[in-house]
C-alpha cells in the first residue's frame, strides 16, 4: 500500500513539472538593460561592468 502511495505521489510531481514547463515561461530570459555582451543587468547610464560598450 505504501508502494503504491509513493509511485501516486511521484507520478502526480512528475505530471506537475511537465504541466508548469509549459505554462510559466522561461526563467532564463534576459532582463531589458542587460549588457549584449556579458548578459549582466545594467544599473543606470554608466558603462557595464565588464567593460564593453553597448
């Protein structure tokens, strides 16, 4: 009885993970101020941190 809980249990997470891949968009998105060249978020109007210009 207790196996059959645990396999339950384990095919409904699975059954959610799938399900929330495709409803929530991908986290790995870069943010609108991001440098082109390293992906790091800019903060004001300065120069990125890495040295490169826009």
């Amino acid at each position: 009885m207790l196996i059959k809980i645990m396999i339950l249990f384990l095919a409904a997470m699975a059954g959610l993970a799938v399900f929330a891949r495709f409803w929530y968009p991908p986290a790995r998105r870069r943010a609108k101020g991001a440098c082109p060249a390293c992906g790091r978020p800019r903060i004001g109007p300065g120069p990125c941190p890495c040295g490169r210009k826009r």
